[in-house]
C-alpha cells in the first residue's frame, strides 16, 4: 500500500515544536514521526500529505518545502472543533511522475473509502489527476473545482502538465467529470481556444474580477464539489511579498482564504489540493491559515448531503414566463438549492443530480423572470 512509503515528518521541524505552547496545533494533531510511525488512520477527520513532485509544473524549476509550511501551521491555534486531524508526511517522488500518480490515487482511496479528507500540500497542478481516477475506480460522477488564473487545457503536444491536465482527464476512459468550475480565471492567460471548449462542454467559469467583487458568490460552486485544487499561481503578488513570486493582478490572502473555508464546510469535498506554491515566508503563512481555513469549514458542516429535501426545507415554485423553477431552502442552513426539473433527464446520465446548490440571490433573480447560467449549462450537460 502506497501509505507506507509516507516518509515521516523531519526531525529539525519536530525540534522546533517543544517551543510552542501546549494548546497549538502542532501539539493537538496526530504526527508520523520516526519514532511513532504512521498514525492509526480508523476516526481521523483529515490528513496532511507533503508533495514534491513539480516534474510537469509550469514552472518546472519550482520546488517548495512542504516543512516550512508546517513551521508556521503548527504554531497556530485551532478553533472550536472537534476534529480529530493527522499529519502524515511526505510522499516520496516516484521513478516516473506516472509512478507519483499511482501512489496519490492509492493512497486518496484507501482514505476515501475510510471517510478521511485528505489535503496534498505542494507538488504541480496535475497532481489533482489521479485524484479524479479514484472516483473512475469508485465508477461515480464527480464535479471538480478550479482556483486557478487560467483553464489548463492542452495548447501544446504535451496532453497531461500542470498547464494541460484538463486534456486528459476530458479525454480519460471511462469519463466520469460532470462538470468542471474554474475560478478566478484571468482572460488574458486563457486562449480563445480553451474558452470555446469551455462553453462546448457546458462547463462553468467565474471570472477574477467577480470572485473579488462577490467571494460569496462562489460558496454553491464549492457546495457542489467533490475535488478542489487551489493552484496558487493565481495569487497576487501582494499576497506572496514578492512581485517575482505572485501575480501583478491575482487573489488576494483574505479572498484565498474564503475560498478554503467554503471548500471546508461544503458537504462533498472530499480531497483538496494546494498546488504550484511560491517559495517565500509570507506563502509559509498564508499556506497554514489556507488549511487553517478548510479545517474551519469542516468543522462547521451541515451533513446535508446528499440532499433530502422531504423534510427541514421549504419549497419555493418560481413560475417564469417559459418555464417553472422549484427552489429549497434548508431551514437548518438556510442555504439555498434549485431543483433540475425536465422530462428529458429521465434518460439522462446523472439521475442523481436532481439539485444545484445556488443562492438566495439566484432566487430573488428567478423572481425577475432570469434563470442562473449554471443551471443552463447544469441542464445542457444532463442530456
């Protein structure tokens, strides 16, 4: 089993803790260590794992220290949760990046079968791959979320690299992606080529200039999601400290990490990904408060899916000029759902997915005879 090949966390970093109050994170959470060895996985919540794998990275020089990291997360506090959390050390590059594959689809569904969310902390962004394989392996539809300045499509020969792993997972059999969300695309960093297939597969895409206006428009993308990957080249610079090391137009630390924390508290995320890291201590930081964040999230979710809208909700029937759009409401949430009603889904290829997380906003609009774009494309793609 590829867990055993985790190599622990170093020792120069364990050192350093016997410094830190006994209330920090460094001190609460299960660590694999020489000396105690892998933690016992059965009631774990969520597990660390350190990725060096940048052999297909954009930039492929990029190396980052998973250890740093952990220097400045350790040394945080948690919140109220009840969470019962591991670190379990580093995966050990592969022969071949195809050898590093097979040991993050091993491991992610081993944890996976055991209820355990897993982080991968470094590595490029094609890391995410064998992740969406454990769902073929599961032979269940999956819905993949994006934080990313560009759409990462194939331009070049190369079909699978931190630039182009979207080709072959579109082009991988059996096909199992229902939808594809990329958030915080810039437009400048994304072909017109790459755009087209974005609309030819109905996928969806929310512009940086719109998650910065309105991060919590963002919260349903997350809610509907089994796989998120943060690829933190889409960070601006002031974010890093470094203009070298960041972006002159990006996300900012704050919105980064709202995106964590939405991550966190949805119901289906079940791996996360923080991918392409820059290498400077201001990252180390806002790196820790990332996954601080996701773990916030989980700490504060609902248990609502899937979704059982029988009882706890209320109904909302939107007649519109063409159509009637059926909303729910959770009164334990008061999050807001929109039902994918058409007679032509009864042959459709996702029988289960009768519900799209939206917002009360979404609702008031239906209200003014608008239906939300993600509900188009949610159709188109059920077909």
């Amino acid at each position: 089993m590829s867990l055993e090949l985790l190599v622990p966390v170093e020792k120069e970093t364990l050192l350093g803790m016997s410094f830190l109050p006994k209330q920090v994170l460094g001190n609460k959470i299960q660590l694999h260590t020489h000396s105690s060895g892998l933690p016992e996985l059965k009631g774990l919540h969520v597990a660390l794992i350190g990725l060096q794998d940048y052999r297909n990275s954009f930039f492929p020089n990029t190396q980052y220290d998973v250890n740093a990291f952990r220097k400045e997360f350790y040394a945080l506090y948690p919140g109220n949760w009840t969470l019962n959390i591991a670190d379990l050390g580093d995966l050990p590059n592969g022969s071949t990046v195809q050898d590093t594959y097979y040991a993050i689809k091993e491991i992610g569904y081993h944890l996976k079968q055991m209820n355990i969310v897993p982080i991968f902390i470094g590595g490029s962004h094609d890391m995410i791959f064998p992740l969406y394989q454990v769902y073929q392996d599961f032979k269940q539809l999956v819905n993949m979320v994006s934080v990313d300045r560009s759409f990462d499509f194939s331009q070049e020969d190369e079909l699978i690299s931190g630039r182009s792993y979207m080709s072959r997972i579109i082009m991988d059999k059996p096909n199992i992606l229902f939808n594809y969300t990329n958030i915080g695309f810039q437009n400048y960093y994304c072909a017109i080529e790459e755009k087209d297939l974005m609309n030819k597969l109905y996928f969806d895409g929310c512009r940086l200039g719109e998650v910065l206006d309105n991060v919590a428009s963002t919260e349903p993308i997350f809610r509907d999601a089994d796989i998120v990957g943060l690829d933190l080249k889409c960070l601006s610079w002031q974010a890093t400290a470094d203009p070298l090391k960041g972006e002159p137009n990006g996300i900012d630390s704050r919105t980064i990490c709202a995106l964590s924390r939405y991550a966190g508290i949805s119901d289906r995320v079940s791996f996360l990904g923080i991918y392409e890291i820059p290498s400077t201590h201001m990252t180390d930081q806002l790196l820790s408060q990332i996954v601080w964040y996701f773990l916030e999230g989980y700490a504060l979710r609902f248990d609502e899916y899937p979704v059982a809208v029988n009882q706890g909700f209320l109904k909302y029937t939107v007649p519109l000029s063409n159509q009637t759009l059926v909303f729910y409401k959770s009164e334990k949430s008061q999050r807001w759902w929109l039902e994918l009603t058409n007679d032509s889904h009864l042959n459709n290829k996702s029988k289960k997915a009768t519900l799209l997380a939206c917002t009360e906003k979404d609702y008031q609009s239906a209200t003014h005879d608008n239906v939300p774009e993600r509900w188009y494309n949610a159709v188109r793609r059920m077909h």
